[in-house]
C-alpha cells in the first residue's frame, strides 16, 4: 500500500506545479531523512553536518518504518525522477544543492559533492553563523522535509584552540562524585558549539570545562579539558577549594568565574598558539565568598559581520550590597573586558537611599541603555538608563518601574537571543517589549522559584527551568504560561469578558477568597447578575473530571520573500528600504475568523527606522501582512521586529518571527567595473584573447614590474610591484629614486613568487592589495579614447547601475598623468559637486556617462570611490589599462628630430666644403669603380682552365 502511494504521489509531483514559499506549521517534521558528512549516516538521529577545508561531502537515505528497505525507496523515487535537494541558509543566505539523481551499484543511498567555495570562500578564523539545512524530496515541493544543522568548523573561534590539559573519559569519569551543580554557555552564532563547566564541591579543586561541536548530542564530539594549572599559574599554588562558577562564551572571547576569580581568554579570532591563554579581572576587596556567589549575565546576539557598533558586553554580580568603601557590587566591561566599570553611580556621602541588591545588570544595545534589576526589603524593582560611549548616565531613561510585592523572590534578566523580549524571572515570570520601561506579567509559579531559562532563536521556544526540577515551555512573546496550583476549594467563578476567579476558601456564605487568574481583567465595584456568570468545578477534590491540553496549532505562517530563513536579517542602506510579506493560513473548520489583525507587529528600537505595517483579509480568511522599513537618517544601529500571531498555541512550530532590520551596508554590498570587453577565466589563465583584428587583448606583465612615473618610463616611483617575484631581479632600477620606491605585499619576506601564496582570485584582482599577485591586465591600442567607466552595485537585491545620487572620485593609484575624464553634470550635480570638492579636496565626477581618456603608455591602476553622504557602505573599486604600441614618449620624438637635424645639417656642410675645395666626390668614386672593374676582369682571364 505504500509503495502504491509513493507511486501516486511521484506522479502528482510530476504534473502539479507548486508555490516555493516556505509554510511552517503544516504538521510535525519527521525525520524522512538521515544525512551525514562523516561517516554513514545513522538512522533518526539528528541531521549534524560539519564543514570542513575540503568539499562537503554528504551521505542520505530515506527512512522510513515500512518494510520496505532504503535501496527499495531509493529506486521508486529515483525511477520518478526525484532526488533530495539541500537547501544551506541563515539569516542572510540560502542556497540551493541537488542531489546526484543517478545512482551507482549497489549504493543505498543519495550522495552529493559541494566544493566549499560554493558555500563560503572565506577562510579566516571569525564569529560565523551556523546554517540551518533543510533536505526535501525535491526543492519547492516541500515534502518530507527534514532539518538538520552545518557548521563551519574551519571558522568557528573556540574550535581552533585547546583549552587546556585534554582528559580522557576515565579522568572525567572520576570527577562525578564531585559534581554538585553544572554551568552551560553556547556560542552566540553557532549553538551547536557548547561549553559544560563541573562545579564542584569541597573535597576535589579543579577547572574541568567540556567542549562540544554537536550541542553533546555525540559523547565522541566532547573535548574535556583540564585548566586547573592555568588558574593556578596566576593565583597560587596555595589556594585550595577551586571550582567553576559560572561562564559566557562571547562572539569572540570566553569568560569564565572560579570560586578564586574571573579569568577572561585572549581573542579567540587569532591563534597565536595551540593552548588558550587567560588573564584574571581584579576587583579589589572581593574574595573567594563572593566570588562562590557571583553571577555573570549577557546579553546574547550573534555578531556575524560585525558591525562597528555592534560590541559584546558581560555584567558580572556579587550577592551582597556595596558598602561606601567599595566602587559597587556589581561591576561590567565591554570587550576585550580589560577595563572594569561599576553598574552603579557614585553614591554620594550623607544622601538618604534604600539599600538594593543588584540581581541583574544588562546592556541593551538596541536602545543604547542599561537595564536593571533592584531588590530591598520592600519592593522588586527595574531601571533603565542612558548608555553613552560605552559609559553609564546617571540620567534614568524611564520611571522606575515596580513590581508587585508577590513578585518577591526575583532571580535574574534575559533578552530572548537576538530579540528585544526581555523576561524578569523567579517565582514569577514578566515580559518587556519597550526595553525595561513596562513589563506585562506571564506567570505565576508560587512555591517554586524559576533558577535557569534556555532559549532556542530558530525556533522562538523557551524553557524555564525551576528549583524544584520542572520545566516550563513556552514561545516567545505569546501570553501567559499555564500554571496552576491545588486549593481546598477548588471552584472557579466564571464572568465572560473579564478574568476568571480560582476560589480558595469560603468567608461566609456570601463571601470567599479567590485568585484571579488574568489579574489585568478584573473587574472593580461592579455587582454582576445571576445568569451572568457561571461556577465550574476545575478542582481535584472529588476527583478529576477534566484534563489540560494545549489547543492545536490552527494556522499556517507563510513567508512571501525570497528568503528560505525563519529569522531573516536585512540591510536598509541610507536612503533605501525594505518590503516584506507574511500570510497567516487559517486550517480550522467551523471557527469564525474575527475581522481583527492576526498579527501583531513591535519594533524594538522605534527611532531607528521607518516602519509601517498594513494587513488584510483575504476571500480564503488568509491574513497577508505586509511590512515596510525605510532609512530615517544618518542613524547607524540594528532592530528586532517581532510578528507575533494573536493567541498563538504553543503546539505551533512557528508563533513569532523575529526579523533584524540594520540601518547600515550590507556585507554584501558592493561596487564593480564593468569592462568593454567580457574577457573569460579560460582566457585570463592562458593570456590569450584576440580581437577581430586579431590584436591580443591580455597583457601579461614583467616579472616584478613597476609603472612608468612622470619622470620617465626609466624611472617608476610607485611603491606598487605587479607580478612579483622576490627572487627575480628587479627592472627599471637604476636611478637613486627607483631604488629607494617599490616594497613588497603579498611576498613580503619571503623568498619565492611560489611562497607568496597567491589564490587565483588574487592574481586576477583589480585590487591594489593584491598588485603582488596580478600577472595579467587588460590590454588596449594607444591611444585610448572615451572610454567608457561602466558601474554598477552588487547586492543581495541583484544589480543596479550606479547613478545619481551616487558621485564618485577617481584617482591613479600610481600617481601617474596623462588621462582625464568626461562627464555630464547637471544642475543637480553641479550643486553637489561645488560643494563636496572643498570638502574631499579632490574632482567629483557624475557616474552617469563617465567617459576616460588616455594619452600615455602601459600600465594605469584607477580607484573609483564613491562619495560620503549617500551610502553607509564604503563602495570603493578598482580597475587597470594597459595601452601598448604607443609612440615614443616624450622627449623620445625631441631627440630624433634633432638628431636628423644635426645630421642634416652635416651632410649640407660638407657637401658645401667640397664644392668650396672644388673636390667631386662622384668622380672619384667612378674612377675607383671602372679601375676595380678591370682589375677584376684582368684576373677571370688569368684563371687556369681545367
């Protein structure tokens, strides 16, 4: 029956045509797939796959729990035509791979090849996103989807170093009955990398930190590390009752607090060395006691394409209250955390204030603040102020805002990665959507204190872990997390419209206690009716007869870009903006959809950017909203936007989208010369490309060649070699000043143009960074006439050509003369151009039309850069002529001209001379002639016959 409907549907796939827009919550995703990168995949594990220096190479087969086996599926849908496709995204990329369709042999399963350099051609060691794969049968069709990760191995920071002593499993094996506790932290960009810290008791001392590529999913994929001698290297040997505290592995560093102190690593971008390095944060007269009870906090976001605003903090706490005599109990820093500054301002002597313990201190890049959370003897409270050159302002942002006194055992602060949700957490839980200025309650979790929360950013899921070992799930930004608790009573008055009431005790008859279970809805002085409320028995005292169930997930979340990513982050240049659509898919029966915006949509930091948001309703009761955000000023920053839907259940994969607006330039943005002439790879390797007029159009360059200066094709004067080779001698050298320009990039202390390591990328790159390296250039005839200075800007949006607005400058790398550009300048442009020179000190030039001209010979290297004021991106390119078969330079035409003078002018004076001294040199070149003539007739005659 099975196989009959693998057939059926293979032949719908065939003729049905499908929409590639990504619909989560359709269903649960099963595992049709197992994949692997290393090794054969292993079946209903999860899809981990790692990029490595060399290809990906990955394995799959189809699972299933038929009878059939994975070779029998592979033959069905290979004879149907169909094969996986993998789909690689994050938030800023999604590519799409395909599967091999034919099959070799006995092999049971798909296979497919990616060189790396079709993901990533980037190799240095950086904060990188992990990408989300996504394998269905067959792209757009988005049937037996299964998810899984890829991570770059060969980028990822902590992964290129060795924290310390490696342990075997026997080591860590003996370290369990010391273990009282454990501490996590995972890489900001790349979750699958984690950090698992012992916290240990009194009787072993010791640091023993386990490192894991794959969230230890696989024990095999856990590194343990010993870093007890490195702690002890830096407090001494006498110290006794060492233990891990806490820890945070930033974007680019690791922090780690011990019972004896906060050590803080060297930046993990640069390996300098196999083992990593640590240096310890002195807060002065604080000791081992506090340390045991310090708490360190962050703020997590992935900094992947960092930003130069862009910057991780980490707040650390101590658990008592600052005497006068002390900066503060609670101190922060900002990478690299070498300079540490209190979290509180200077409490002046004599001034009268309530003595409040620091629970949590965080930074709040989005709004440029910093947000507490206070705790006295009286009340619970939250402040928010002014962040300002990475230095605190006394100057409160917002009110105080008070909790309630029941919230009364407060445990700490997160933001939801990545987002601006921020939960105040204890025994009770509240949200913050305005940056700490309001916070709207969720939960109330009486005798129990939540200690721990765990947030997932793909999926919005968020686990709130208790003291008493329970663990609470919830979506992010959805309402309140169910929780209830016994009572005696146990009835519940039920009033529609206004919050329900739990009654726990009887007054009288006429009165009773009760808890309101949505406490914002309850009604004040009002006497309600008979008729006009109900009472439910909810209670188990004579048994349970009812059950709590989370209602099912009733739409479909639907994405109308072009992005596959649930998450997606997008750049709004200056002056630019973006557009995009989400559908809300009803799949209910017999429910009537209420005419009222499924969605609702916050935007973290309001100031930044122009956002508008406009829904509808469609005949189908599909709800399209549609999202625009446009550039508002010169503002450099980043936004979350959340789309939560309206009364979301948490049985729904997908409850809330949270998208990253950057007023800034895209990564991805770029500006590139569009030559006359398309010249291909094939052609540039071989440095053959001829015309119609079979004239070569490649210049291959001499070995260690420098361009002519002003002075003279003799004498270069450019610090730029091209074609280096460090063990070649170098031309045109001779003078003192040639001798003294020229130094080496790329093959900078080395001794071969072979050690130079140059990529191909970089022998054929305009760049100047790269000149060591460019063999061979574009050739032109002299003279080079009008050329035209085609542009245009790459991005993820395609390409455009580059126009008005956009002004650019040019210059000649090398200093050299002999060009000189035309262009069109409008009225517009001249106002700009008049006044943008003074400024720039150099000629702006209207891209539109920009025509050159070049009256010199060999190489020139131009820099086109486009002006500041339209663009926060730097848009800067480069290209470079080389015109060949020009007439001699100057003064080269000046030296043969008078050198034919001269001679001229000699051959006139002695012909003057001769007739002067009457002497014919015609007649006595004759004579000499005819007396050769007959003395050679003479010997032909003399010649002995044979």
């Amino acid at each position: 029956m099975e196989l009959l409907l693998l057939c059926v549907i293979i032949f719908l796939l065939n003729v049905s045509d499908f929409s590639s827009a990504i619909t989560y919550n359709k269903g649960d995703m099963e595992q049709s797939f197992a994949c692997a990168s290393q090794g054969f995949p292993q079946k209903n594990e999860i899809i981990k796959l790692y990029l490595s220096s060399d290809d990906l190479k990955i394995q799959c087969f189809f699972q299933s729990e038929s009878v059939f086996t994975a070779k029998e599926f592979l033959s069905i849908f290979t004879s149907g035509g169909l094969a996986p496709s993998l789909g690689i995204i994050n938030s800023t990329y999604s590519g799409i791979f395909h599967f091999n369709l034919t099959l070799f042999s006995d092999r049971v399963y798909w296979l497919i090849n990616i060189p790396r350099e079709h993901i990533t051609k980037n190799t240095d060691v950086a904060a990188v996103e992990e990408w989300l794969v996504r394998i269905t049968l067959q792209h757009g069709l988005n049937i037996y989807t299964t998810e899984g990760t890829l991570l770059d191995s060969v980028r990822e920071p902590i992964l290129q170093w060795h924290l310390g002593s490696v342990m075997t499993k026997n080591d860590v094996r003996k370290l369990y009955p010391h273990v009282v506790d454990l501490t996590v932290t995972k890489c900001p960009c790349a979750n699958d990398v984690a950090l698992l810290g012992f916290i240990l008791n009194a009787t072993l001392d010791g640091v023993y930190i386990g490192l894991s590529f794959s969230g230890f999913w696989n024990y095999d994929n856990t590194t343990w590390y010993n870093l007890t001698d490195m702690i002890y290297s830096q407090v001494g040997e006498e110290h006794t009752e060492l233990s891990v505290v806490d820890m945070v592995l930033t974007n680019h560093f690791l922090v780690i607090l011990t019972s004896l102190g906060l050590f803080i690593s060297g930046d993990l971008r640069y390996p300098s060395s196999s083992v990593l390095t640590f240096s310890r944060a002195d807060f002065c007269g604080f000791e081992r006691v506090d340390y045991v009870k310090g708490k360190l906090w962050y703020n997590e976001r992935c900094f992947a394409n960092r930003e130069h605003f862009e910057v991780d903090y980490v707040t650390i706490t101590f658990e008592r209250n600052r005497t006068l005599s002390e900066a503060s109990s609670c101190f922060y820093s900002k990478e690299p955390f070498l300079e540490w500054l209190p979290c509180l301002p200077h409490i002046s002597k004599g001034a009268k204030t309530i003595p409040s313990t620091v629970i949590t201190f965080l930074v709040d890049q989005e709004h440029s603040s910093g947000i507490y959370l206070f705790q006295n003897q009286k009340q619970t409270s939250a402040s928010v102020c002014l962040l300002k050159n990475s230095k605190l302002e006394s100057k409160q942002r917002f009110p105080l805002f008070l909790f309630p006194s029941s919230f009364s055992s407060p445990v700490g602060m997160v933001f939801h990665p990545r987002s601006h949700f921020l939960y105040a957490y204890g025994n009770q839980v509240w949200l913050s959507i305005d940056g700490g200025n309001t916070f709207d309650f969720l939960a109330d979790f009486h005798d129990d204190i939540i200690k721990n929360t765990y947030h997932s950013f793909y999926t919005s899921g968020i686990a709130f872990v208790s003291q008493s070992g329970n663990v609470y799930l919830t979506k992010a930004a959805p309402g309140i997390i169910s929780s209830f608790q016994d009572s005696d009573i146990e009835k519940t008055v039920v009033i529609p419209g206004y919050s329900s009431f739990l009654i726990t005790s009887i007054l009288d008859d006429k009165n009773a206690l009760a808890i309101a279970t949505m406490p914002e809805r309850v009604p004040t002085n009002r006497i309600f009716p008979k008729d006009s409320w109900f009472l439910y028995n909810f209670g188990q005292k004579n048994g349970r007869t009812w059950k709590i169930h989370s209602k099912p997930c009733n739409y479909w979340f639907q994405q109308h870009d072009d992005s596959l990513s649930l998450n997606v982050l997008k750049y709004i240049d200056l002056g630019k903006s973006h557009t995009f659509k989400v559908k809300l898919i009803p799949h209910t029966k017999g429910i009537q959809i209420l005419e009222a915006p499924l969605l609702t949509v916050i935007v973290g930091s309001p100031t930044l950017l122009e956002v508008k948001a406009e829904g509808a309703f469609d005949d189908t009761d599909s709800y399209t909203l549609e999202i625009s955000a446009a550039s508002k000023g010169l503002r450099q920053g980043s936004t979350s936007l959340a789309l939560i839907a309206r009364g979301a259940s948490t049985e729904c994969f997908v409850t809330t989208m949270v998208p990253i607006l950057k007023s800034s330039c895209s990564y991805l943005k770029s500006m590139h010369h569009v030559p006359s002439t398309s010249i291909t790879l094939e052609h540039w390797i071989s440095g053959i490309h001829k015309d119609k007029q079979g004239f070569n159009q490649i210049k291959t360059l001499p070995v260690n060649y420098r361009p002519p200066s002003n002075m003279g094709i003799a004498i270069p004067l450019t610090d730029n070699f091209y074609h280096a080779d460090p063990s070649k001698p170098i031309p045109r050298n001779l003078f003192p000043k040639s001798k003294k320009s020229g130094k080496f990039k790329q093959c900078a202390n080395v001794s071969t143009r072979e050690e130079c390591n140059c990529t191909q990328d970089q022998k054929l790159s305009h760049a100047v960074a790269f000149s060591d390296c460019r063999e061979k250039v574009p050739r032109f005839k002299f003279p080079v006439t009008q050329y035209p200075i085609s542009l245009e800007i790459h991005s993820e949006d395609g390409r455009i050509p580059l126009e008005s607005p956009y002004l650019v400058t040019v210059t000649e790398v090398n200093e050299r003369r002999n060009w000189k550009l035309k262009h069109t300048v409008p009225e517009t442009v001249s106002k700009l151009k008049f006044y943008l020179e003074p400024i720039l000190h150099a000629q702006v030039y209207n891209p539109s039309g920009l025509n050159l001209s070049i009256k010199g010979s060999e190489l020139f290297h131009f820099r086109v850069s486009v002006v500041p004021g339209v663009t926060f991106c730097n848009l800067v390119e480069e290209f470079q002529i080389y015109v060949d078969e020009a007439p001699l330079p100057f003064p080269g035409h000046t030296l043969i001209a008078v050198a034919a003078a001269v001679m001229l002018g000699g051959l006139i004076f002695i012909t003057f001379m001769f007739q002067l001294r009457n002497i014919h040199p015609w007649n006595v070149f004759r004579r000499l002639f005819r007396r050769n003539k007959v003395n050679f007739s003479n010997f032909n005659a003399n010649q002995p016959t044979h």
